[in-house]
C-alpha cells in the first residue's frame, strides 16, 4: 500500500485560527481558505500544490490513488478533515505521526512537528508560516508563495522521516486504533440496531399507556400547564409556582427541573398526585415516543475508544 503524506496550508488570522475554534468550526467555516498543499508518495519527491480549489481538487483526484493508499499527517484530524470534507477524499488508512508520537512519548510532552524534528534530529522546521498571518492566496506573491511552498515541503518530509524512525518500535496493530479514531471525527458513522430500537420503542409506548391509565387524567390535561394545575388542585393539592426569569411574572412550576414539580413526586398522597406529576414528567421528557428513543441511546457522549494516541472526540455509537 502507497503512503500518502500531506501538509495543508490555509488561511488564518488573529481570530479566525486553530488557536479559537475547533477543527470543525475552522473547517467548515466559510472564512476558510486552503493556500496550498505538498504531496509526498512513499519516498518519492515532494510536490507543493496550490491553486484555485476547483483546480486543485480536481488535480488531486486525478493523480492520486487515495482509495488504495494510506494518507500520513502530523495531526492527521487536521489534514484529513480537509481531504474528506471539502475535497470528497477518502483514503484506504489513516496514519499520523502526532498520534504516534504521544503514544511513545505521552501527552505531558510537546508534541509538536518541530517539538519531534528537533527531538530526533532530523532537520530543522520552518517558520515561514508566520508570514502568512492574514493573507489570502491571492496576497502572497509569486516569491513568497514559492517560500511558503518550500515551508509547506520541508514540513512534509519532517513528517515522513518521523513516521519511518517511529514504525521501527510502533506495534503495527496499534495503527489500525489510530485509523479508528481518527475515522470517528474525520468519516463519523452511525450504526443502529433497528431490533433493540423497535423493542424500546414498543416499551416506551406501553410505559406511556400504563402511567396514563394509572393516573385517571387525560393527555391533554397532563400537556396544558392550567389544566394540569386544575387537576392537581382537584386532587387537593397546590400547583407550584415560581418567577418567571423573562417575564418577572409568576408561572406555574412545572419544567422538569423546577425543585417544586421535583417535590411533587414525594407528595404524602401517593395514589393520585404522585401519579399524576409521574406522567406529566414522562411526557414533557418524550412528547414524542421516536425521539425518546434517540435521547435514551444516545443522550451521553460517547468517549473516543484510545486515550493516549490521539485528542479527538469519538463520533461513532454504536448500539
């Protein structure tokens, strides 16, 4: 299998950058701006690309045998967002050098292209990038683009170095975590059993239609806030209040947070207005039994499945 290795170089400034929004925001904003990029296949030489994207997309399309091919980064979440997102790239393997770093080096260590080159001595990283701050391809000179190119380069056989001094000690099968994990920002999947969906389902249904039998009061008394109070106060019990924080005004209580509703539940007569908050609290929580069974698999955030190799969120839930 071909290796890849890829270095962007985009648009940023002093508010729009890395450094205040994450990669997706960066991304996928419309400020954002690809300046160029260098290619690397295997050890062959090192192409810098840039252009308008129309052309370069179209040029990486036809000169690259991504589908077969392992793509290699330094953050490779970075550079292979880029690829996905805005150039419909989809490689056989993710591989990045920033992952493989922190998992032989730890986190608590500068992880960094330079951080690496200087630590392995394996030349030296530029910093024409600073130049750049602001600019738009279409401000660079043909000069500076050309210095930038040389930047973009140098960056690209860092990163191809490290990765061959960092595959003599790196397990082989902790490449494939590496490629999960980055494949859950970068290419997010989601896989349902529709079984155990149908079944949770057909629970919540029969949930819903046993607690508004037990509670004697009908749905629509249980979705309107005054005739819900009605019926609490049918039963002998006072609906609580609260102040509204927008209007100033006094509201009914009834927002599944409100500590007054809450209390509700441990009320003394425990055969009417307990059963009664019960249903309204299911209710408000699903009024739609489909989305509940969304928000019952998927309401936590699902942790990313390898700590140390790489900081990224997990996107992919499996059920």
């Amino acid at each position: 299998m071909n290796i890849i290795t890829i270095d962007f170089e985009t648009y940023y400034d002093k508010q729009f950058s890395l450094s205040k929004l994450t990669t997706e925001q960066y991304v996928r904003s419309p400020e954002f701006e690809v300046i160029g990029l260098s290619v690397k296949v295997n050890a062959g030489e090192t192409d810098w690309i840039s252009g308008p994207f129309n052309a370069v997309k179209e040029y990486l399309h036809d000169n690259y045998d991504w589908e077969n091919s392992a793509v290699l980064a330094h953050n490779t979440m970075f550079d292979g967002a880029i690829l996905s997102w805005l150039f419909d790239i989809h490689p056989k393997l993710y591989l990045d050098t920033l992952c493989m770093g922190r998992a032989l080096h730890g986190t608590e260590v500068g992880g960094s292209l330079k951080y690496l080159a200087d630590m392995y001595e394996i030349g030296e990283k530029g910093n024409e990038v600073g130049n750049a701050i602001g600019k738009r391809r279409r401000d660079f000179t043909e000069d500076e683009l050309e210095r930038y190119g040389d930047y973009c380069i140098q960056d690209v056989e860092l990163t191809y170095q490290l990765f061959e001094i960092f595959l003599k000690v790196f397990p082989k099968k902790e490449l494939k975590v590496i490629d999960m994990t980055l494949r859950m920002f970068i290419d997010p999947v989601l896989e349902l059993d529709v079984g155990k969906l149908e079944d949770h389902l057909d629970t919540l249904q029969e949930q819903k239609e046993h607690l508004l039998a037990e509670c004697g009061i009908a749905k629509e008394e249980l979705m309107s806030n005054p005739k819900f109070a009605k019926a609490l106060e049918a039963l002998g019990v006072v609906p609580p209040m609260k102040t509204s924080l927008r209007t100033g005004k006094e509201a009914f209580a009834f927002a599944k947070s409100d500590e007054g509703f809450k209390a509700l539940q441990e009320h003394d007569d425990a055969s009417t207005s307990p059963s009664s908050c019960k249903n309204r609290f299911e209710e408000h929580a699903r009024r739609d039994a489909h989305r509940e069974v969304y928000r019952h698999w998927y309401s936590g955030h699902v942790a990313r499945a390898y700590p140390i190799l790489c900081r990224t969120h997990r996107k992919v839930w499996r059920v």
